[in-house]
C-alpha cells in the first residue's frame, strides 16, 4: 500500500470542497445520494434550484478522485515491460498528443500516457476559467 501513495506514482490526493461552501453541500448531497442504494438516475440529477455547472463540476472532481484511487492500486502492475502500449484491448490504441511537448499523436508505454493524461486533468480542474471556486460563475462555454 506504501507504493500507491508515492508521490512519484501517478496517483494524487483527493480534490476537496472547501466546507462551509455551496459547493461542499452539493458534495455531501451527491454522496449521500451515491451510497444510499438509490437510481442512478435521480443520484446525478440536479437539485432544484443548484447550478448545473456547479453540479457538473462536483461530479467532475468526484469522478477524478476515483478515477485517481483506482489507477492507484494498480499502476505498479502495469510498468512499461509490462504495458509498452496504452490500449483499450486488442483494437484500439491511445496516442498522446498535448501540442506542446507531443505535437502528433504519439504512441507511450501505458505507464506515461496515464501521468500525462493524469497531470493534464488536474491543470484543467485547477484552472480557474473551467473549474472555479466561487459558486455560480463556471463558464457556460469552454474556450
């Protein structure tokens, strides 16, 4: 369990709502709606009266933390011997392309593509102008 917390492994600590926010509340309601055992559908519908990008937003965060955990347990099976693709089995393969770094979509050992992709990610949930942290003011359109 130590490697899964290595700070040099892919896996990140939890993005938190501040509490006291709006945004906290919307968290602890997600939750509660996600462990209760309810539909599915009525767990993720919007509250009345909430923000649907504030509610996306939450999801978003949430989803990347578990996203995060899981990877966490299994990234030191998956080494770049043992994974020199990133593949979503036998058909399909992943490409990295970023525009900076990797200017054409780039074939990386599994291991890479995902701190990549994971790195990437966290820069978009920290910007400001996507994700931010004053309620209700989530852009309607990404850039």
């Amino acid at each position: 369990l130590k490697q899964v917390f290595n700070k040099d492994k892919t896996f990140r600590p939890k993005r938190k709502f501040e509490p006291g926010t709006q945004r906290f509340e919307l968290y602890k309601q997600a939750q509660a709606s996600l462990n209760s055992g309810v539909d599915l559908k009525a767990a993720v519908q919007l509250p009345r009266g909430e923000d649907q990008n504030d509610w996306v937003a939450v999801h978003v965060v949430d989803f990347f933390n578990r996203i995060n955990l899981i990877y966490g347990t299994i990234c030191e099976f998956c080494t770049e011997k043992t994974c020199p693709v990133m593949s979503g089995g036998p058909k399909y393969e992943y490409r990295w392309q970023d525009d900076v770094k990797y200017k054409k979509p780039t074939a990386l050992p599994a291991p890479q593509y995902m701190n990549l992709l994971m790195d990437w990610i966290e820069v978009q949930i920290n910007n400001e102008h996507l994700f931010p942290t004053s309620v209700g003011t989530c852009k309607k359109e990404v850039p």
